[in-house]
C-alpha cells in the first residue's frame, strides 16, 4: 500500500502500540536509490505484502513492515535488491522495535539517520545497527 508520510506515521503509532502491548515486533526499512527510485518504488509495490506500507521521505522510500523482526526485515530487503539484478544503485536501512525506539518519530529517525550513511557507501549498502 501507497501512503502519505503522516499516514505512514500514524500506523507505525500503532505497530508500535500493539508490538509493546503484544511483545512482538516491527521494523522500518528505507531505500534510495541514486539513479532510479522510481523503479524502486514500482519493484516494491509489485512485492509487498498487503499488511505493509510505503510511503515517500527525503529522496527515499520508507516501508514499514508489521510483525517484522530486524533479521526478516533484513531477509526481505535482500529479497527485493535481489530483483534489481545489480542494475539499479540502492542502498538501504533498517530500524527494528524494541532495540532501535519505541516511539515512530525514534524509530523514523534511526533508520533516515542509518540511510544517510548508507548513501555515502557502495552500491549494496544496507545498515541494520549504528
């Protein structure tokens, strides 16, 4: 699902109320992609579950991945880079409750804060931890 950022953030509000209410999980990843986020963009609406949700921030994308621990947000990441086939530059992060915020704004910020050093590397990058 296509979103808005504030709508992005309202959900997140409440994976995240839930996760703590149910000692689950959640995550946030975030992608750019220096070339091409557009196609990026239509290869993650193509994958998505339909529980998740995408929305656009800062030149990137940020999807937010219920019942999503940091190692299956992880997974799914190189799940989607595996279909650009090398040919699209993407770097990406990811923020994990409980270990990265347990607030939307905390966790938003981890992960745009990991993204921001993921664009200044390779190719490939992902960075899952500070």
């Amino acid at each position: 699902m296509n979103i808005d950022l504030p709508t992005l953030l309202t959900l997140l509000a409440y994976e995240l109320h839930s996760a703590k209410r149910h000692s689950r999980f959640t995550s946030l990843v975030m992608l750019t992609s220096r070339e091409n986020l557009p196609t990026v963009k239509s290869v993650l609406t193509d994958c998505l579950r339909s529980s998740d949700a995408m929305a656009n921030f800062d030149h990137s994308v940020a999807v937010l991945l219920g019942e999503t621990d940091r190692l299956g947000a992880t997974l799914a990441l190189r799940r989607w880079t595996s279909l650009f086939h090398q040919q699209i530059d993407v770097q990406a992060s990811v923020a994990s409750f409980p270990n990265d915020g347990d607030r939307a704004e905390k966790l938003l910020m981890a992960a745009h804060s990991r993204l921001d050093k993921a664009r200044s590397h390779e190719t490939g990058t992902v960075i899952v931890s500070d």
